[in-house]
C-alpha cells in the first residue's frame, strides 16, 4: 500500500496531516530522529516533533536510541485500538450535541410531544437498560416485582452495588410468584433484604414496574403476553409517571413486610418470622418449607406454636395478629 493509500485511512482515525507525514515517512526510512525526519520532510522541526509526540503517545512510534531521540514505527494493534476509542468518543459527543439539538429545536415548537413520553425497548437490548438505569438512581427506587425476569441469573448486582454505597434506598413489593421462586428467593431476595432493601409481598401485583428516583419508569409486560413480545416500557416525567408512582404506593401500604430484624419484645423467633412473612404472602405449606430449608412438619410446628401464643384459629386470623403487633 503506498502513502496516498494508507493517509486516507489514518485521516478517518483522526490523525491531522503533519502526523500523517510524519508516520509514513517513518515507515519507509525506519528510526530516525525527529531532525532527520523534519530533513527528509523539508518541515518546520518544532512541528515535527510535536508531530513525533503525539505518535508516542498514540501507541504508533516508539522511542529508542541511548537518550530516546530516536523514534521508529511499532506493531499498532494498541495504538489503533487507542486512536479508535478517540474517534468513538468524539462521534459519540457529536451524536449526543445533534440529538440535544433537536429536541431544543422540537420543544421550541411543540413543548409537549407524546413520543417523548414513552419509549419502548425490545428484545436483548433490556437487560442492559434495565442495569443503566438503576445505576442512574440518585436518591430511591421503588420496584413492583414479579416473573418473567430479562435479566440473566438472580444475582442484582446493580442494586447491591447501591445498597453498598448507602445514597439509594430501595422499597420493594415482591409478588408470591417471585418468593417461591427458591432460586430467586435465596441468591436474590435474601442478599438485597440483607444488604438493606425494605421488602413487602402482595399475593400479585398489579404491575410488573420499576420507578427510579422521579425521573422515568420502566413497565414489563405480565407473564402470559412476555414469551410472545418481549417489551420494556420506559416512562419519562408526565401524569402517567405520577399515575404509576401511586400505583407504587397503593401497593405499598396494603402489602405486609417479607421479613424484618428480630424485634426486642417480639416473642417469635428469627425462623418464625420468615415463616410468617412467607404465610402472609400466600405461600403454601411446600413452599415456606423449601424456603426455611426445613420440613413439614417443623413448619406444622412452629405454626402450632404461633397460633396458640395468638389465640388464632386459622392462618388468616394468626398474619392478621402477626401484622398488628409488629411480629413481622
């Protein structure tokens, strides 16, 4: 390839035409110092050798020689990798300055438009949406949680990753569906509650809805339409975000705590209040078992137990003493 073939190409990695120069003659001549190379380019040297330090630090020439005066081409993998994240970020930056440029332009126009309302996000693009836009919380984030789950595994990095920091807190309303789950239940339930998620539990939810700080919404489709049409619903600040925002709360108050810390006048133990959180969701007997990793009769037990110590004469009436008195 001669120089005319290769400066094109450099010119779309960002290479200004001094740099150009210098690097294809570099490469027909091998090392030489930055004044042999402004002698044979017939260049200004003080140009030249800025030239010379911009190659360097672009991963293209090395320097060499008893005092480093000598430079001279190097295997680019690194320095192309270098100068094509440059060019990446710079287009990037100019795609965010037009895209901010034209909803300038839409507002002056129109300031409210409903297509910026609601965004949808398909298909293997959710799961990464879903992370970045939990990572953005500043202050909270509300969740109405419940099955099919985008993202692979159980394991909520990102909210851990929050919680650890102490800024964001994290309020969530667990469908049966998702505590039954014993995979999802163990390596993701009990990690975020542990870590300082305030959890509560509906026998369903409305909603499939996560709600970051006051600033957007994500809807999933519910379980039944999500094999068919994989779909996340992203809602920006309108009356529909406050529409949701009290859905959350309405869910929040009538739903009954998963589990807390162990209470100084509580007289259940640690055991019975996992069990007692998991009866007011409408977890049957199964169920709580696998989750307590105990078995049946144990669980018979220890509700026998709760019971007598409530006066109640059914399960219903023993969540219903349970939640009155702070047991869970």
């Amino acid at each position: 390839m001669s120089d005319g073939d290769l400066a094109p190409h450099l010119t779309r990695l960002g290479l200004p035409g001094t740099e150009i120069s210098v690097y294809t003659h570099l490469l027909r001549t091998g090392p030489q110092t930055a004044e042999q190379v402004a002698d044979g380019l017939a260049a200004d040297p003080a140009g030249v050798g800025a030239a010379v330090r911009a190659l360097v630090d672009a991963g293209l020439v090395g320097e060499g020689g008893d005092d480093g005066s000598v430079v001279t081409p190097v295997p680019p993998g690194s320095g192309l990798q270098i100068l094509s994240r440059r060019r990446e970020s710079e287009l990037e930056q100019a795609r965010v300055a037009t895209l901010n440029a034209y909803d300038s332009f839409r507002r002056a126009i129109s300031p409210q438009r409903t297509d910026d309302l609601i965004e949808v996000v398909t298909g293997t693009a959710i799961a990464q949406r879903i992370q970045q836009m939990e990572l953005s919380a500043r202050h909270e984030v509300r969740r109405l949680d419940s099955p099919p789950y985008f993202t692979e595994g159980h394991v909520n990095n990102a909210e851990l990753e929050q919680l650890a920091r102490g800024e964001v807190t994290y309020r969530v309303v667990y469908a049966r569906a998702s505590i039954e789950d014993p995979g999802r239940y163990q390596q993701n339930v009990q990690p975020c509650v542990a870590a300082g998620e305030q959890a509560r539990v509906l026998p369903e939810v409305p909603v499939k809805l996560t709600i970051v700080d006051q600033q957007f919404a994500t809807v999933s489709l519910p379980v039944a339409e999500a094999d068919v049409n994989r779909q996340l619903l992203v809602v920006r600040p309108s009356s529909l975000l406050n529409a949701l925002v009290g859905l959350f709360e309405a869910s929040w108050r009538l739903a009954v705590p998963l589990h807390a810390g162990a209470r100084a006048t509580s007289p259940v133990q640690p055991i019975e209040q996992r069990l007692l959180g998991l009866l007011a969701a409408g977890a049957n007997d199964d169920s709580i078992a696998r989750q307590l990793g105990v078995s049946r009769r144990t669980v018979f037990r220890h509700l026998q137990r709760l019971m007598d110590h409530a006066g109640a004469t059914s399960r219903f009436q023993l969540a219903v003493h349970a939640v009155r008195h702070r047991w869970i």
